[in-house]
C-alpha cells in the first residue's frame, strides 16, 4: 500500500465559501464534461454559487478534504495550486470528524 496524499489550499483560501454551494456526484461522464480530464472532483464559480462535482470513483473517506480542496478554487485559489499546503494519509487519520458545513482542521 503506498502513502496516498492530497494538497489544501493556503489559509488565505482555506474557509468556508460564503456564498451558497451545489455539490453533485457524477459519473464518468458527466465528469468529462464538467471537469475535462479531472478525475476526483472539480469546482466552478458561476453567478455566485461554488459548483463542486465528484467522480462516482473518488474515495468517499476523502469527501471532507477534497471538498476543503475545491472549496479553496471557489474562494479564488488558482488552479495551478500556488502555496499548496499537502496533506499524507497519515495526517489524515489525525482529522476530527467532520460537522455539516464546517471544513477540517488540521491539528
């Protein structure tokens, strides 16, 4: 088994987006189209509301970071992830359960 990773945005992006959020599971598919060549997951910011799609393949105990993840583009982080922060499995076992609507908090 290898040491899965992911990245989270800087602090500057790494909050809740105030405005209202769509998330939707998709298939492969639908991935396609709203996420080009993405696999996991991608957001969109359109007329104010943060679109976060989900491959129907993505790790569902993941769901909190990758959602911190895109949650971060919606807040106006750039896709090509300038002073990503990244997370191992290891700290990931560190996480708190996550409540509704809050975002995870590293310790």
């Amino acid at each position: 088994m290898g040491t899965l990773t992911t990245t989270i945005p800087p602090p500057r992006y790494d909050h809740v987006y105030r405005g209202p959020v769509m998330e939707r599971l998709v298939s492969a598919g639908e991935m396609a189209q709203f996420c080009g060549g993405v696999d996991e997951a991608c957001a969109t910011l359109r007329h104010g509301t943060c679109y976060i799609y989900y491959s129907q393949k993505r790790l569902p105990a993941l769901t909190a970071l990758i959602r911190r993840h895109e949650m971060g583009h919606c807040n106006g982080w750039p896709g090509s992830h300038p002073d990503a922060r990244t997370v191992t499995r290891y700290e990931w076992g560190k996480q708190k359960k996550p409540k509704h609507g809050v975002l995870l908090e590293l310790e």
